[in-house]
C-alpha cells in the first residue's frame, strides 16, 4: 500500500493497491503461479523472517549504488507507461 500511495504522487495519478491472497494467486492458471503463490504465503507469514535476512547495510556496502524505491521512483517513473 505505501508503494502504490508513492506512485500515485509521483505519477499523479490514483494507483491502488489490490491485495490477492497466495491461494487465490496459485489459481491463476499460469506456469509459475503456484510457486509465485508459495513466495507470496511465505512473505505473508514469515515477514520477520524474510526481512531480518536482508539487512540493508550490508547490501550497500556490497552495492554502494542501491537505491531505495523513492530513489528509483524519482529516476524512473517517466518510464513508467501510463495508457
């Protein structure tokens, strides 16, 4: 949800967040929606987890070029096509 408040300033437009749960995700019918689905349900429920693991100092001090989302949004989003 904060992504899409971000984008929605940055393009000046309304962008909304859609929240699909990991089981209806895994009912795409897609090659890959199930192990997408199966990401997804881990993120959910092990955020802690899945966060704790990357720290991003460390990944700065690997990539000193890293940039946060506003960083890369403010780089990118003309490229981001609106129609």
């Amino acid at each position: 949800m904060e992504m899409a408040g971000k984008l929605s300033t940055a393009l000046g437009r309304d962008v909304r967040y859609h929240d699909v749960p990991p089981e209806v995700y895994r009912k795409l019918g897609f090659p890959g929606a199930d192990d997408l689905g199966n990401m997804f349900q881990f993120k959910r429920d092990f955020e802690k987890v899945f966060c704790g693991a990357r720290k991003p100092d460390i990944a700065r001090g690997l990539n000193p070029s890293l940039q946060t989302f506003d960083m890369w949004l403010a780089h990118n989003k003309h490229r981001i096509p609106l129609e």
